[in-house]
C-alpha cells in the first residue's frame, strides 16, 4: 500500500476524523433499532435474538474502526470503503427489526458484504510483503467461515437461525483471541498490533458511548413528543429518564476519559489493550441500549405495575452498564471500583422490591442509585489525586 494511505506515526495520537463521525450515524440508527426491538420482545427469547444482533453491530463497527486505526479515513480510497460500509450499514441496520423474522437473509447479506468485503478490499489494497498483510489475509478467511454461518441463518428459520447466528458470532469474537490462526498460514501476534494507535481506539469508544447515550436522550424525548397527555407523572418520568442518562455519562466520562486515553498511550502493548477495550464496551454499551427500552415504557406509562419483563429492563440496563464500566476502569487501573460494585449490590437489593411498585417508582430508585455511583466515584477519584487511597 502506499504510504499515504496509512496513517501517520509521527508521535502524536492520530485524531478522529469527520469521515469516521459521520460513519458512526449508521450506527447510531442501529441503536435505536436494537432499543425497540428489545421493547417489543420483552422475553428471554427476544432479549437473546436482541443481544445476538447487538453482537454483530457491534463487530461490524469494531473491525471498521480498527482499519481506521490504521489507514488514513482521509485518504480517498479508504473515505470510499467508509462509505461503502455506510450504505451496507444503513441497510443492515434497517432489516434489523425482521432479522430473525422476514429479512433474517437482507441482513446476512449486508452484514457479510460488509465484513468481508472490507477486509478483502484492505487485502487488496496492502503490499504483500506490508506488516499488516499477513495480518488480515487472516482475518479475512475468519470473515468467510463466520460468513457461512450468518448466510446459512439468514437461509434458515426460526431457532435454527438463532444457533447459526450465534456460532457465527463466536466465530468473530473468538478469532482474534486465536491470533487468527488459520492452518497454513500461521497466527497474529501481539506485536503485530503495536503500531495500533491506542489513543485513537479510546477516542472512538468514548464518542461512541456518548452517540448511545445521545440515543437514549432521544428516545426520551420523542416518547415524550409522542404522549398523549403531558400530566405530572409523565413529566416526572422524562425528567427521571434524563437524570439517568446524565448520571450514566458521569460514571463514564467524569474521572476515566483521560486515563484512558492516558493509559493507551503509555501501554507496553497498546493494540492489545484496545482490544480488550473493545470487549469490554460491547458490555458496556448494551447497557444503555437497555436502559433506553426500559425509558420508554416509564415514561409511556408511569403508573403502571412492574411485571417480571419491565423489571428485568429496568434493572438489568443499570446493572449491564455499572458491570461493563467496572471491568474497563479494570483495564485502565488495575482494580474494580469500589462504588460500582457497591452500585451493583444497591440493585441487587431493589430486585425484590421492585415487583411491589410501578415503573416510575423503580425507574426513579434506578436512577437515583446511578447518581449515588457517580458521586461516590467522582469524590473518590479527587481524594486519589490528594494522595487518600480511591473507592
């Protein structure tokens, strides 16, 4: 490939592009998507086929971001393929609500040719005696055998798509845990991931966790736009809604953005840690798509009587996101924060309370506890810096 393709590495952290922001729309309309599919498949069932699509979201942004890790977005061939995988997005994304229904094989389709075709048009594009070659003539055959899965699904129906689905998403997940190692042709190694930019993968996660929560505020406010009657208890559930979200970008963004980037910059091996940052946001991320679909149903009916479905919303998101923060400050610190794990147990303890009140009240303790979690961290992150040992 030549040079100007790639990415500079002249000692300073690579920025994030406009290219790469206006790339990340596609998957803030996937969010969305992903939020109400969960809320009109409240059941174990529903939330697994959510949790399998969510997976390939996620995988498909994950691998894009790493070639722009790489190569230049600016650079006009791989703007091209960043728009390529944009129309390939939308449609994805827009199948979403009937993947496991009607377009189980639009979806395949979009997907694969997303997948694939972007990692061969970089194979392409490498000099075969580049560093990286080897590298994603690798990841390209994964690609093809977790391609064969997605397509045999989108073929199939009903529980059988479930199954390919899933196999195909361990396929993608666990691939790079292997080095890739395809029979022939060897495995990747760490340091075949040192000249990751570790920065500019903080970056990108960070923006996207705040492209999700921006979703959420979203969903908020058109549920809101959408109801019929704007009494009390539907005012006090918006303002209960937005106050988790706030509370949600405070236990992220407040003491670990910097250390993040920090701690990427600095790290003896920093591909491999964002790689585990990526693992970890996948958690993370899920969360607030599930805090978004229990949002809804408080604000579009806040007096109604907690069920075991709109319990489970509303508990798990805070849970999903508290646990995902927890093992990616892990990751930049080296220990689990005290006030997560204590925002945990405090949900632990509204679970048999919540099937005796309504959605409002539940969401309003939800929300509160994530506002405890977020103070307690922020004041436990100053003492740190004056020298008394962090919660």
């Amino acid at each position: 490939m030549p040079p100007n393709f790639l990415r500079v590495r002249d000692g300073h952290e690579a920025r994030v592009t406009e290219g790469e922001l206006f790339f990340d729309l596609i998957y803030a309309f996937a969010i969305t998507q992903l939020s109400h599919l969960l809320l009109h498949h409240a059941t174990l069932h529903g939330a697994l086929e959510t949790l399998v699509l969510w997976f390939a979201v996620w995988l498909g942004w994950q691998y894009t971001c790493w070639v722009t890790n790489w190569f230049d977005p600016d650079a006009l061939p791989i703007r091209l393929l960043l728009f390529a995988a944009m129309a390939l997005g939308l449609l994805m994304a827009a199948s979403l609500p009937e993947a496991f229904g009607t377009r189980g094989l639009v979806f395949a389709i979009c997907y694969v040719a997303l997948q694939v075709g972007r990692t061969l048009v970089v194979v392409l594009l490498l000099d075969r005696d580049h560093a990286l070659s080897a590298n994603f003539r690798r990841m390209a055959c994964w690609l093809v055998i977790s391609g064969a899965f997605w397509m045999a699904g989108g073929l199939a129906h009903g529980q059988l798509r479930l199954l390919l689905w899933i196999l195909a998403v361990l396929c993608e997940y666990g691939a790079p845990m292997t080095g890739f190692f395809i029979p022939g042709l060897g495995r990747s190694h760490v340091s075949d991931w040192r000249s990751a930019e570790g920065g500019h993968i903080a970056e990108r996660c960070q923006l996207f966790v705040i492209l999700a929560l921006g979703e959420s505020v979203l969903v908020t406010g058109s549920t809101l736009a959408g109801a019929g009657h704007w009494d009390i208890p539907v005012v006090i559930a918006v303002l209960v809604c937005f106050l988790g979200s706030v509370a949600m970008w405070w236990v992220y963004f407040d003491t670990s953005a910097g250390a993040a980037l920090h701690a990427l910059t600095h790290a003896r091996e920093p591909g491999q840690m964002a790689a585990w940052m990526h693992y970890v946001h996948v958690l993370l991320i899920a969360g607030i798509i599930v805090s978004a679909a229990a949002d809804d149903l408080v604000i579009a009916e806040p007096d109604q009587r907690i069920g075991a479905a709109s319990g489970t919303l509303l508990l798990a998101g805070p849970a999903i996101y508290l646990l995902g923060n927890a093992l990616y400050k892990w990751i930049i610190y080296g220990w689990l924060p005290l006030s997560h794990l204590g925002g945990l147990a405090m949900l632990a303890v509204l679970a048999p309370i919540a099937p005796h009140t309504d959605l409002l009240m539940v969401g309003g303790l939800t929300s509160a506890v994530m506002c405890v979690v977020a103070a307690w961290e922020s004041i436990s992150r100053r003492r740190s810096r004056r020298g008394a040992a962090p919660a």
